[in-house]
C-alpha cells in the first residue's frame, strides 16, 4: 500500500465535519497566514523606515538651523570682545557712576546686537572692575558668580564655548538657556571680563518645533537647555548619550514615559568652539500611526478567513446536519440524556435509526422512574432526620436561655458589689440579643444600629478607661430613625478601628462616627464615616486593605469582618457602593459607607 493510500484511509476516518475544516484550513487558511504574515513583516519595515527616515530629515534640519545659530552668534561675539569702545569700558577708571554711564551710553554696540538679532534674547559682560556697576548691559561680578561654573571656565581658557545656563523670570520660574561664553582679552589691564550672548529660547521654538516631532537639546554633559516638551527642561535626555565618542549618533526606539517613540540624536560641533550639541528629535506618533495600519492590515487578514470560513461553515452545516443530530442524539443517550428531539425530518434509514432509539429511551426512562421513586423516599428521610439534629444543636444555644443565664450572672455580681462587672455583662446580653434578633433580617434602622455601637464603645471604656474615647456627629436633617440600612453593618468597622486603628495609642484614643446626605449627581447618599486618630497606614498597606477586602483569600485570617460588610453592600445595593479606605501614616484611618437614598427608601416599603 503507498503512502498516498494510507494517508486517505487515515483522512476518511476523521469525521466529515473535519475534513471539510482541515481542507480548508491547508487550502485557505494557511497560504492567507503565510503572505499576511510576511505582507505584515514587510509593511512594518517599510514604515518603520519612512518614519526613521522622516525623523532624520527633520533632526538635520534641527542640527542646521542651530549651526546657523551658533555660527552668527559666534561672530556677534567675535566683534562685540575687540570692539574698542567695550574694551575702554572694561578698562577704565571711572570717578564716578554718572561718567560711567555716559560712557556706556555712547557705545551702542552692544544695544544694536541685541535688538538687530532675533536669536539673542540678552547680552550681558561680567567685569571685576571696582569702578563699574550694574547698567545695561555690563554686571559687575560678585563671589557667586565667581563660584559659577560656566565663569571659572572662560577664565581657565581663551576660546568660546557654549553652556547651558539657568535663569529665573518674573514668575520666579526656572528656565533655562544655550548661552554663548567667552573670556573678553584685556590688554595691559589688571581686570578681567567676560561675554555672555544668551539665545532665546522663543526663537528657538518658532524655528525648530514641528507639529508632528519634539526636540530635546543639551550642550555637552549639561542639562537640557531646550524642549518641546518644558518640563524636560534642566534634566537629562531622555536616553544614554556617550559623551566620550567625538560624534555621537542614534536612531531608533525608546519608551519615554510609558510611550514608545522613534528618536534620532546627532551631535553639532558648535561654531568655531570645542562644544558639542546633542540634538534629539522625537516622534511620539509614527509608533501608533504604524500599529494603526498593522491593525488594518491584520483586520483585512482576518476578514479574508472569516468569510470563506463561514461559507465553509454554513455548508458543512447543511452537508452534515442530520447526520450529526443523530449522532448527537445518541450521544446524549449515551450519557443518560434522555431528552430527545420530537422530531427526526425525513423517511429513510436515519429515521427508522431513531425510531428505533425512541423506543430504547422509553425502556430505560420507565425503569429509572421506579428506581428515583426509591431514592427519593431515602433522601427524604435523610433530611428530616438532619433537620431533628439541627433543632437539637439550636435548642442548645437557645437565647432566652443566655439572657437568663447573663441576668443571673449580673444580679450575683450586684449582690457582691461588683457594679462594674454587673454593667458590662447588661451591656453584653444587649449586645448579643440585637445580633441574635437581626440574624435573618433583611434590614435594621440606623437609629437601632447606632445604638448597638453605642453598646460596644461602652463594653470597650469599661476595658480601656480614657484610652478610648468616642463621638457621634449627626448632620441636621437626618432623621436616624428613618434610615434602613443593612444590620450589623456598623459594629465590625469600629471595632476593626479599635483593635487595629488605635492598637498602638497609649492615650486620648478618638472614634467619631459622621452620619451625613450628599447628592453629588441625581442620586442621593446616605454616607457614614467611621474615624479614628491612630497611628495610619502607609499607602502600601493601605493599597493592601483595599485588596483584602475586595478580593477574598482563604489561606489569610484578617480582614475578614471588613470584606464581608464589603460584598454584602455590593451585593445589597449595587457595585457602585462599597467601602472606601482612606489613611496616612500618623494621620489616622477613615472608612465610608456610602448607601442609596432610594435603596433606604425601598427597604421602608
């Protein structure tokens, strides 16, 4: 037998529903996966360079504009440090202020660079010159700018170099600069001087900002000095440059902030300075515009096997229909399903087939009758008899029986003498009777269960003293009696507020209870804040709380009081009310039950 054979024989015994499937999958499926696949691979290549390419042109536009930049500003620096009448300023002797100022007035220089040329916000000469002051253009230096770092280098050396620079505004914000500095020679004088041409950083963004990219520039190992994004400003850029290499260069992807974006860094080598620029520009879009069209290209894919598969599937439906409903029948009755089809459509061989498993079905349904008749007289005797046994173990734990037993155990301590005792045993058996009468009950009024908290508190000064002290602030309006809530709401919040809130308080332990309405949209709340004045949680064990009591775990013990009070108002009134968990650490911890107005209003009815 050849193996073309034996594979038939092996494919005529796989279901004819299969066959069909797997004939499709070879034939259509898979040659649509494959080109798909590969027409996938190619586009995002493809687009993956257009965007890298995109990105480069608009860095080298970036990396050019800023040559031009630098280049003119260099040359404004050039003729403004040997420029005559600034180096008579700068070295001369002065008898007073009023000379002084003439003086500069008359050198317009400096006034003509600075408002000829839009790229120069400011230009400023630092001078150790006794006799000159502050005016216009020319500062006097002071021991903090000699302690700068951009000043002990113009005096270290005699070239121009650039530096980021930071600098304050009206607003008291910080911002920063590219400045050009440079040391101002003096010959045969004792002072020294130095240039500061400082580039707008408005300027700047009219001509480098692009709508579709973002640019981050720094100078050397500085800050970044220029931004699309300001708040970048003053750090680092966004990824490891290799300040050693003499022309640094990358293209490519990184995640800033969470977000996947195309970069490209180039270095300028500034002006006629030993400087180096890092210009990186950013494409925060071309990632997404890429897996937009991927996400197209992928539906189109899918749309091309869906409809082929329905058609597959709604022949291969109509081709094995009955054929499979027999099969399906006998198959249920093969597991004890023996809820036929009324009906089998036709007349030949199929229908006589389950004619005949018709009446194989009523056989066994009439001797499983008499066989479920016997079980259930059994299980029926099994539950009264367990229904005799929990009436035995209830009677056990009768109520009445523990009052009269607490109120016979309070009367001996009052017959000793012992008030405190007497009182706190009354306190427990009002306690017990409340939680024993509303077990089973759909509602209780806040009026009842406030009271039953009232009861708690007490039970717990008579343990700790003035430890513990406790507070009730209802809101005008609110009528406690007319408030139906869930019972046993209130009671496990406090004393989870006493036994873990206040558990490391050694004095003046608060707990307030705030009952007040809000409506913050058309529903109005009913909110009930329990507070007290503990040691707080941190966010991460407050993060926890939340957890525990949204999600249970069996394998824990804690929290359980909290998760339950929690699903019981969820399940109660709606997802959207729910215990809410606020806490600082040495702050204190608040919870807050929030209830419908109209929920209250139903539960009344």
């Amino acid at each position: 037998m050849s193996r073309i054979q034996k594979l038939a024989m092996r494919f005529n015994r796989i279901p004819i529903r299969k066959q069909l499937y797997r004939i499709y999958t070879v034939v259509v499926v898979v040659p649509i996966l494959l080109i798909g696949s590969f027409l996938l691979m190619y586009t995002h290549h493809m687009m993956e360079n257009y965007y890298t390419d995109l990105l480069e042109a608009d860095n080298y536009r970036v990396r050019n504009i800023l040559f031009d930049i630098t280049r003119e500003v260099y040359g404004i620096s050039r003729d403004i440090s040997f420029d005559d009448g600034v180096r008579t300023i700068l070295s001369g002797e002065f008898g007073s202020r009023q000379e002084y100022m003439r003086a500069v007035d008359r050198n317009e220089v400096l006034s003509r660079y600075a408002s000829t040329y839009a790229e120069v916000s400011k230009i400023e000469i630092y001078t150790d010159n006794p006799s000159l002051s502050d005016y216009k253009q020319f500062v006097r230096i002071d021991e903090n700018i000699e302690e700068t770092q951009w000043y002990r280098r113009a005096m270290e050396q005699a070239g121009v170099f650039w530096q980021a620079v930071p600098w304050e505004d009206g607003y008291r914000d910080r911002n920063w600069e590219l400045c050009l500095v440079k040391r101002v020679q003096l010959i045969n004088s004792p002072y020294h001087a130095a240039l500061v041409i400082h580039i707008d950083s408005n300027y700047l963004q009219v001509w480098v900002d692009n709508t579709e990219y973002g640019s981050v520039m720094s100078v050397d190992r500085g800050a970044v000095f220029y931004s699309s994004d300001r708040k970048r400003n003053g750090k680092g850029q966004p990824l490891t440059i290799a300040f050693d290499e003499s022309y640094f260069q990358y293209a490519g992807r990184i995640r800033i902030d969470g977000h996947q974006c195309f970069v490209n860094v180039s270095t300028l080598h500034a002006y006629q300075s030993g400087s180096k620029i890092y210009i990186c520009t950013l494409d925060r879009h071309g990632y997404d515009h890429i897996r937009n069209v991927l996400y197209i290209c992928g539906a189109i894919i899918a749309v091309a096997l869906i409809i082929p598969g329905i058609l597959i599937h709604i022949f291969t439906n109509y081709f094995t229909g009955r054929v499979r409903l027999l099969r399906q029948e006998m198959h249920k009755v093969s597991n004890q399903d023996y809820e036929l089809i009324p009906a089998f459509r036709g007349s030949d061989e199929l229908s006589e087939a389950f004619g005949d498993l018709q009446v194989m079905v009523g056989n066994i349904k009439e001797q499983e009758a008499r066989a479920y008749e016997a079980q259930i007289k059994e299980q029926a005797l099994l539950i009264r008899q367990q229904e005799m046994e929990f009436k035995m173990l209830a009677s056990q734990i009768n109520p009445h029986f523990l009052y009269n037993t607490l109120e016979t155990i309070r009367m001996k301590a009052l017959t000793a003498g012992d008030r405190e005792a007497a009182t706190a045993i009354k306190l427990l058996g009002k306690s017990m009777r409340y939680v024993l009468e509303n077990m089973g009950t759909s509602y209780t009024t806040l009026e009842a269960e406030l009271k039953h908290v009232d009861e708690y508190m007490e039970i717990q000064k008579l343990r700790f003293g003035s430890r513990i002290g406790y507070q009730k602030n209802i809101a005008e309006g609110v009528e406690l009696s007319h408030c139906a809530i869930l019972p046993l709401l209130l009671q496990p919040v406090v004393e989870n507020a006493v036994v873990h809130g206040l558990d490391e308080t050694e004095e003046n332990g608060m707990i307030v209870i705030s009952v007040y309405t809000k409506k913050p949209d058309d529903t109005e709340l009913l909110l009930i804040d329990v507070d007290d004045n503990g040691c707080g949680m941190s966010e991460e064990a407050l993060n926890k709380l939340r957890t525990d009591i949204e999600i249970r775990d069996m394998s824990r013990s804690k929290s359980i009081g909290l998760y339950n009070i929690n699903q019981r108002m969820k399940l109660h009134y709606g997802e959207g009310y729910r215990l809410h968990m606020y806490s600082e650490r040495g702050m204190g911890t608040r919870v807050r039950l929030m209830i419908p107005k109209k929920a209250m209003e139903n539960q009344k009815r």
